[in-house]
C-alpha cells in the first residue's frame, strides 16, 4: 500500500484564528510556491480545497487540477461539523464541491471536513456526504491524542455501511499503533517536529505491511516568515505552536516524496474492495 499525501489548501489566519477574517494575499502564494515544489520531486497529491480560498484564488485551483492533483473539497468557510446542524453541514458541502466543479470542469468526490472535525457528535455528516454524490471521506483522525478524533474508529480505509442505505469508503490519516496506542504520525505538527529518520521509520511501519499510510500538511506549514506578515494579534502561544519547525519542514517533505511515491486518495478509494463498517452512533 502506498503513501497518499494530502494538502489542506487554506489560509493558516482565517482557518485556525477566526473564520471570519479575509483571506490573506501570501495564503495564494504559499499554494503557488508548494505546487512548484510537487512538481520539481514530480509527484501528485490530492487537494482539499477550502470554498473561500478557490473564490480569492481560482487560478491556483485551475493549475491544481491543470496539473494533474486530485481536486477535493475542504467545505466552504472551515466551521467545525460538529458546530453546524446537518442543514448547514448540507449547504456548506454542497456550494463548495458546485464551485470546484465550475471551475474545474470535473466531478469533485472527496471530502475532509475542517480540523478533522467529524467525530462521535457529529457521524451524522458521513450520510449527508453520501447524498451529495462523494464518493469517499477523508475526515476521520483514529488517533487516540487527537484533538478531534474518533480514537476506535478503523485505522486503514474501509467502505462504510450508512443508516441511510448509502455508503462511502473513509480514508483516514495515518496512526502508528505502538504498544496499544495509536500514535498521530500522519503529518502537520508531527511532521514540523519529528526528526526525519522517524518520520520515515513511521510510513515504513504501514507501507511494509501493506497499510496506506494518509499524510496531510497544509501551503501555511511551509513559510516559517508568516507570522511577520500576519496583520492581526496572534498571541505568542499560539505562534509557537503554529510555527515551530516550519523552517525546516519543505526538506522533510521533499525527502518523503522522493522515498515514497505517492499516490491520490481517489484512486486509493476506490482502488481495493475495501472491509464493510458499519459506524456505531
Ligand atoms: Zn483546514
């Protein structure tokens, strides 16, 4: 099974401060700059578009898709599920893979909710995505130290079996079992502060027992200057947080493209005829 990298394609400020603020100008470069480095190591990833970013930016998303990347909806304005009902949960998924689908010309059919927030409260949101036509969820962290996660959920893709009828494959991000625990390996912080030689230890310990192994990052994760052009208060705990290691974050993922060829979460998807699950409310 191989590495699936995935890009959470948003602006670090409007996604993680408030979600009423702009889109910054530097959040369309930061994508700009992250495809010129897929395409120097040659490799493809799948793209979970935010609604607000492709609305400032559709020329980068016609050069993600006019690039061979999986085109893929992050949602429109990057509420947490579990704070939308399932009427607005319905809307903001549905303006998002419409306007993807105008600018791109082609069927968008996977999903990652923000923050990976579908969780127990909020399973409720896998049969809405089943309804309007994806194919596949990319939202669930199996991680036991997530801060959003469902910690018994399956750790490798499986097709679920919904309430409704309707079914749909869940991809989830990668977790390392060590010692009964799942760890959170799959990317982001993880990958700004573990050493590499881990990093690669950790995809090795799936891909040689034939599991995917799901990474995500985000364009923000790799411009270690943001914060100096961030043009609102972001306090200092949050600054560590958010930028620590993002200096030295591009080599790392340069080396994880060249050591693992990676392949779109869509043709993981629907690629294998995956283990039925039927999600416990
Ligand atoms: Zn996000």
């Amino acid at each position: 099974m191989p590495l699936v990298c995935t890009i959470d394609v948003e602006d670090w400020a409007q996604s993680t401060l408030d979600t009423d603020l702009p889109i910054l100008e530097h959040a369309g470069r930061n994508m700009e700059h992250l495809l010129d480095v897929l395409a120097e190591e040659k490799a493809k990833a799948t793209c979970f578009i935010l609604g607000k970013f492709a609305e400032k930016f559709p020329g980068t998303v016609k050069r993600i898709a006019a690039e061979g990347h999986e085109v893929a909806s992050h949602g429109f304005g990057h509420v947490d599920v579990f704070r939308l009902s399932p009427a607005e949960f319905r809307e903001d998924v549905r303006r998002s893979k419409a306007q993807l689908e105008a600018m791109t010309g082609m069927p968008v059919k996977g999903y990652r909710a923000p923050d990976f927030s579908i969780v127990k409260a909020s399973l409720w949101a896998l049969d809405i995505l089943a309804e309007e036509g994806f194919v596949y969820d990319a939202s669930v962290n199996p991680a036991g130290l997530a801060r959003f996660g469902v910690p018994d959920w399956p750790a490798q893709p499986v097709r679920l079996a919904l309430a409704s009828g309707r079914s749909l494959v869940e991809v989830p991000v990668a977790t390392l079992p060590v010692l009964g625990r799942r760890l959170p390996v799959a990317g982001g912080g993880y990958h700004r502060l573990l050493p590499w030689p881990l990093i690669r230890y950790a995809i090795n310990q799936l891909v040689l027992r034939n599991q995917a192994f799901v990474a995500y990052c985000h364009p923000y994760e790799f411009d270690p200057d943001e914060f100096s052009r961030v043009p609102f208060v972001t306090p200092l705990k949050m600054r560590l947080h958010q930028g620590l290691g993002r200096r030295g974050f591009e080599t790392k993922f340069r080396k994880m493209l060249r050591g693992f060829k990676p392949v779109l979460a869509l043709s993981l998807a629907e690629g294998t005829n995956w283990p039925s699950h039927t999600p416990a409310f």
